[in-house]
C-alpha cells in the first residue's frame, strides 16, 4: 500500500514539474522543472530504478539546488474567497489520520503505515473539497501547490533525510561510542551526572541531525537504557518520553531542523533566516531546565 502512497506522491510531483517546465515568466524555468521531475521520478519508481541510476539522480538534485538554480515562480492569480467552508480540506487531513490509526489499532494493523495512508488519503480528499469549494480550475489549484513546492525547494526533503539519520547512526556503532566517552567523565554510579549527560546528547544530537527521532535511537543505545534504566531500574516508559522530550529544546535552536525553523521562515517571506529561532530560544532552555529537574526527581526520588 505504501508504494502506492508514493506512486501518487511521485504523480503529483510531475504535475508540478510540467506546470513549471510550461510556465515561460518562470524565472528558472528548465532546471526547477527539472529538479520536481527527477524528484517525481525516485519518489514514484524508484524502487524499480538500479541502485546507481537512483544515486546519480540524487547527486543531480543536490547539483540542482545547491547551484541556486530551483527558484519559485511568479505568484498566481488568488484562489477566490470563501467562507468558513474552506476550513474543511484543512480538517480532513488530521481527521483522515485519526480514523485511519482507530482502523489499524482495531484490525491489529501496523499503526505507522496506517497513519501515512491516512495521510495520503486525507490529502486527496483536501485537493477535492478544495477543488469544489473554490470552484477554481484545477490548474490554478496545481500552480498554487507547485509556487508553494518551489518556494520551499529542497527544505521539504530535509526531515525526510535527517529522519533516516538515526538508524544510520546505531549501525554504526554511534550509541557505544556515545557511552564509553560520557564513561570516561562520569562514574557509573552518579545517577544525577548520569541524567545530565543523557539530556545534553539528546538535546545536542537533535540539533546536529535537526530530528528527535534520529537522536533518540542513539541516544537510548548509548546512554538512557545501559546507564540510566537497567542499573537503577527506573519507569523506562517515563523517562524514555523525557529523554525524547528533551530533542525539542535542540531543534527548536536548530537551522538543522527545516520543518520548524526554515520553512516558517520561506512561508512567511521573513528577512532574518534566524528569525524563528531567535524566538525560540528561551522556549528551549525553560524545556530542557524543567524536563532535567524531573528526570533527576524521577531517578533519585
């Protein structure tokens, strides 16, 4: 069911690749039609593709948008004014989701694969009530979804790659280098210096890979289950969620962290690519102060 989750990504990519290669007031018109179209096909083929045919389309992407050369087009004509209806493709999205989860945890079905094709399905459904609530032609909705594609650029890639980084670094053997340098600096008996490192690589390890859940495998491996949870014994549910918490208070200080912090900033046009973190930053620290002091409590109390 996934690969026809991504067949339909990969369709929709192309129709954006062909509005733009037909746009001539697009100011890069060829290679930023190019970069949707290479992207259209590894998301839509790109398991039936050989492994060095998909590699070198990745390198062509990574050429493409790091040369400067995928840029967003001329702003389309507004999408015509509406009610309060037009919230409905909106809530359709999550809504798709949750009945999708209830479904899958009801049947016993994998739940992660039945929130994506929630996800998917909620889409398409937000594309035709959008469609049938605005009355604008389909073309019109296409080139609005291919200017907000092309203003994003390869940022809508980002948390898709920086994701995969966990499982990359625990076969790597990350989480054992992780353990035996907080080893050198702290006994195995010092619970609270214990729980301080664990929060400082999380938090750390989120900021560098701009992913919480790339962190936490490593990080779980590393420090929180050989260090924290079997020596002391402590609620591995309650401090594994703490230990995941913390990631928030690296990504929300992260450029790493695109869906958060550079993608506001692209939507909102926003002079400072800083912006946004600036603001987060105190939001941060009182999360990453407030999640320690009760791990501590939690595993000396």
């Amino acid at each position: 069911m996934l690969e026809a989750v991504y067949s339909l990504v990969g369709l929709m990519l192309l129709w954006f690749a062909l509005l733009t290669l037909g746009d001539q007031e697009h100011p890069r018109r060829l290679p930023t039609g190019a970069f949707w179209l290479i992207l259209g096909i590894l998301f839509g083929a790109g398991s039936l593709l050989p492994h060095w045919l998909a590699g070198l389309l990745v390198v062509a992407l990574v050429l493409l948008d790091g040369l400067g050369l995928v840029k967003a087009g001329p702003t389309p004509p507004s999408l015509p004014a509406g009610s309060a209806r037009l919230t409905i493709p909106i809530l359709l999205m999550p809504a798709s989701i949750l009945a999708a989860s209830l479904l899958c945890r009801w049947r016993g079905w994998d739940l992660s694969q039945g929130a994506l094709l929630g996800l998917a399905l909620g889409s398409l459904l937000a594309l035709l009530a959008a469609w049938g609530l605005t009355g604008a032609p389909l073309q019109e909705i296409g080139h609005a979804g291919r200017r907000l594609n092309d203003t994003l650029g390869a940022l809508s890639l980002l948390p898709q790659l920086l994701a995969s980084l966990g499982v990359v670094f625990a076969r790597a053997g990350v989480g054992d280098w992780l353990a035996g340098g907080v080893l050198q600096l702290v006994s195995p008996d010092q619970r609270v210096a214990l729980v301080v490192a664990n929060c400082l690589a999380m938090a750390g390890l989120a900021a560098l890979t701009g992913n919480s859940f790339a962190a936490f495998p490593v990080v779980a491996q590393g420090i929180l289950s050989p260090l924290l949870l079997k020596p002391f014994g402590s609620d591995p549910n309650a401090l594994a969620m703490l230990t995941l918490a913390v990631g928030a208070s690296g990504t929300l200080i992260t450029q790493m962290a695109a869906n958060f912090n550079l993608v506001p900033v692209a939507l909102l046009e926003l002079k400072s690519s800083l912006a946004v973190i600036r603001l987060q930053r105190p939001v941060a620290l009182a999360l990453f102060l407030g999640q320690l002091l009760f791990m501590i409590y939690l595993t000396t109390g």
